[in-house]
C-alpha cells in the first residue's frame, strides 16, 4: 500500500498553479483557442468536446485541486497513476486489434475511449457515492460538493464504471451510426485489462480488501489503513492494545456458530466505534503491549479515562489530580473517540485510566453478561488508578482480493480475446463478458468484507449487479444464437491500402 507516490509542486516562477492560478488561465486559452478553431472549421461536435474538456478541467484546477494540495505539494496518487495506465493500455490493446482486423479510424477509437472513460469515472463516482452517502455527506453544500468529485483518494467502484461507461457508448455509437454489438466485442478484452490494471490501484489505495487471511500469501496493511481500521471496529484487532467487548457477544457467536456450514451471506458490520450500550468492559488484551505491562486484564471494566503530563506515574496521580482532564465514558463509542480523537496519539499526554478489575478472569466472564445494564461500580472488583502510553496495534493479514481480482481479469481478458478469434457472430465476446466477469465478481465479494448486505438480502450490492448482468449476458447470448450470424464491421470501413486488404483477409479473430 502506497497512497502518494509524489508530490509535485503547487508553485511556478512564484505564481500558483492551482485555483485562479498558472494552470487554470492555461486550460481557459488554450480550450478557447481549440473552441474557435472547431466552430471555424464548422465541426460542431470537437467544438462541444473541447469546450467540456476545457470547462472540466478548469473546474478540477480552480476548486479541486486547492483542496487537494497538501503542504508538501500536489500529490500524485498511486490509484490515479494505475487508473490512468489502465485507460491508456486498454486504449492501446483496442487500437492495435481495431486497425489490424478492420481499419477501424484511430480518431473513432479515441472519441469512444473518451467517452467511456469519462462517463464510466462519473458513474464509478456516482455508484460509490451512493452507496456510501453517509461517508460522502458534509456538513455544508460545498464541502459535500467537493467530496462527491475527490477521486484522487479512492471511491470508485468498478461495476459503476462498467455499467456508466456501456451506456454511454452505446449511446455514442448510436449517434455515429457506428455498429454497436461489433464494437462492444471489440472492447469487452480491453475493458478486463483495465480492470486488471486498475486492481493494483486499488491494493496501493489499500480499499477493496478480503476478509482474514491465514495463507502465507496474505497481506498485512499499515497501520490506519482501511483493513486495520475496520479489523480495529470489529474487535479483529485491538484499540492500542485493548479490545473492547460487544454486549451482545453471546447472541453474536450463536449466530455465527448457526451459520457455519452455509454459503457466507453478508449482514451488517459490527462496529465497536458506534456501540452505545453501557457499560464498557475489556475483552482481550494484546501480549506485550503497554495495556498489559500497566496491569490491564480481560474482563476489566473501564470507569474513567483521562489526559495526564507525559511520564507521570500512576502512584503521583493522587496528588496531582487537578492537572488530569478527566473523562466518564458510557460506552464502547465514546471510547473510541477518546483514543482517536481526544487523545489521538498527542506527544505531550500519557493516558490515565479508573478500572475495575475484577477477581479474577473467569468471575468476570460469568458476571459480565448480568451487568451490562449496569452504570454503578459492582462490588466484586476493586478499582485501581493506571497511568500508560497506547501504542497503536498493527493489522492482521488479509486475503489480497485486490491481486486476486487483478489476475482472474487479466486471464478473463485473455480468455475473450481467444473467444473473439472464434466467433463469427457479434455481440458474442460482449455477452460473454456479462457472463464471465459477474460470476468473478460474485466469488471475490465471497471473501471481500468492506461491503455490507443490501438491503438485508446478504448478499452485497456488487453481488445483487452480479446477478443482474448474469441475467442481461444470458439473455443476450440465447437471443444471439436465435438470429442469423452477422459481423458488421466486416468492410464497414475501407482498407487504404490493396495490402491492408490482403492483411485484413488472412487475419480472423
């Protein structure tokens, strides 16, 4: 995982570059400039093209990418760097077999990719921010404004992407009468090499992540990571050093224990960061970590934290108690806020701690279930005051569904550019694309987590489109097989050359 690869700088000759910078009037003259020459030469369509190119990118320039700078410089993502490598690299595979097989214009090519490629970002953005609204929305018009088209961290999903730009090029071609099944085929190979490509983006964003991994092949995130903080919410891995119990832990594991055996339907996440029942007690403690060394225990309830001077000893709290900002935490949410957000790590405070212990472990695992309505201190444990300093856990390794989903694109890819040379019927490679790629996917959300069930179905939203396109590249391959064969694309656009035409009849896909 490697979120910025580098930063480039936001400054020239001591000119900005972003907002109403260098970059913007740049963008603004030169798509001026491109407008004029369009609407001299009466070419109303690379008029409005430019125009959109020119209006989009002063928009990123001007608002975006003031927000996005950061004080060491513009940065530069690895998923954007992947993402831009995959549109370029399809672009290249579908040039290469569209002038080969069929002179199929270069200019047509790029106006589809453009196309495809700007409204399937659209509907990948659109599709994340739907499903993840409550992530998205801000406290003011504008700030949601800008975290709605904030790609550069992530927020992308694939079948957004899959389904906004098919529906654009259809669209597309539709209005340049250009054959539509023939062309789908001709880019259903180049759309799984993009998404193979775009994977490896999205294991250096860290997102799209599986579930537990005990193979050695699996992979450990960083620290903060988007694995590591949903392992932290779920009690996978601890809150610097302290796992925190679920009320309803019993009911959990009868439940998990009655679903063993069966297909994994997903439910909903269980998150310790908005727990709110009271009260708070310990579930496990990390070996090694300064939680334990300071004498917490499982089955401790915590009945106060607080903020001391760093490296004040416990036995000197007593009498120096006015300097200890003092907090009572009711539950499980109110303290993972205080770890994340009030102590957050500060270098100049040491964390201070009222426990209950409990006699021993095993009193305190058979009385935890009767206490959980309780707010009062129970009289089978002492209270003892700790001083210590959390270090933060690291993340358990997890399934790289990220490489998996990469490597089963990059041989699904290969599998319709071999279909391609076989058929003589278009819209066969597409409808195997809707066949192959849905069953893929549908597999990897198997062992994906950071998707929640849909609507209670158990199933997540990507299995739920899964099964649609399924349904739509069955449908179409049976309604194929019941008209007469056809390829469109077959002398639609004329050889420039008498060898071009000799090449174009001993070459078959």
């Amino acid at each position: 995982m490697k979120q910025t690869l580098l930063y480039l700088p936001t400054e020239m000759f001591g000119l900005p570059l972003f907002g109403a910078g260098l970059l913007f009037w740049l963008i603004l003259i030169l798509g001026a400039v491109s407008v004029l020459r369009a609407v001299g030469r009466k070419r109303s369509d690379d008029a409005l093209f430019y125009a959109t190119i020119a209006a989009l990118g002063c928009f990123v320039v001007r608002v975006v990418g003031p927000r996005i700078a950061e004080s060491n410089g513009f940065p530069i993502r690895g998923y954007g760097v992947f993402l831009m490598l995959a549109i370029a690299l399809s672009t290249l595979l579908t040039i290469w077999r569209a002038k080969r097989r069929w002179n199929y214009p270069v200019d047509a090519i790029l106006g589809i990719v453009f196309v495809a490629a700007f409204c399937g970002i659209c509907g990948a953005r659109l599709f994340y921010v739907v499903e993840y609204w409550p992530d998205v929305r801000a406290a003011s018009f504008g700030a949601t404004l800008i975290n709605i088209v904030d790609v550069t961290n992530g927020g992308l999903v694939v079948y957004g992407s899959i389904l906004g730009g098919i529906a654009a090029v259809i669209v597309y071609l539709a209005l340049k009468k250009l054959p539509i099944l023939a062309t789908l085929d001709l880019f259903a190979p180049a759309l799984l090499l993009g998404v193979s490509i775009g994977r490896i983006g999205c294991l250096m964003n860290g997102c799209c992540f599986g579930g537990p991994c005990d193979a050695p092949w699996g992979v450990v995130f960083p620290t903060g990571s988007p694995a590591h903080q949903l392992q932290v919410e779920e009690g996978a891995a601890s809150l610097y050093g302290l796992t925190l119990a679920f009320p309803d832990e019993t009911a959990q594991n009868a439940q998990t224990a009655a679903t063993k055996d069966v297909l994994p339907l997903k439910g909903a996440h269980k998150n310790l960061a908005t727990e709110t029942k009271a009260p708070v007690y310990v579930a496990a403690v990390d070996a090694g970590s300064a939680a334990e060394e300071a004498g917490i225990v499982p089955g401790a309830r915590i009945c106060e934290l607080g903020l001391v001077p760093r490296g004040l000893l416990a036995a000197d709290a007593k009498t120096r108690r006015a300097e200890i900002r003092r907090y009572r935490p009711e539950n499980n949410a109110q303290v993972f806020y205080f770890f994340q957000y009030i102590w957050a790590g500060s270098p100049d405070f040491d964390v201070w701690a009222v426990l209950q212990t409990p006699t021993t472990a095993a009193q305190s695992a058979e009385n935890a279930p009767n206490q959980q309505s309780e707010t009062s201190v129970d009289a089978t444990g002492k209270l003892r005051e700790i001083v210590f300093r959390p270090a933060p856990s690291t993340a358990r390794p997890v399934h790289p569904t990220q490489l998996y989903s990469s490597a089963t694109a990059f041989l699904l890819c290969l599998v319709l550019l071999g279909i391609a040379r076989l058929v003589k019927r278009d819209g066969l490679v597409f409808a195997f694309l809707l066949i192959l790629y849905p069953i893929n996917r549908f597999c990897l959300e198997l062992i994906r987590v950071d998707e929640e069930s849909f609507l209670g179905s158990g199933l997540t939203v990507s299995q739920c489109v899964s099964l649609g396109l399924l349904a739509v590249g069955l449908s179409l391959f049976a309604y194929l097989k019941a008209t007469p064969p056809r390829r469109a694309l077959d002398g639609f656009f004329p050889p420039t050359s008498p060898k071009a035409t000799t090449a174009a009849e001993k070459t078959g896909e």
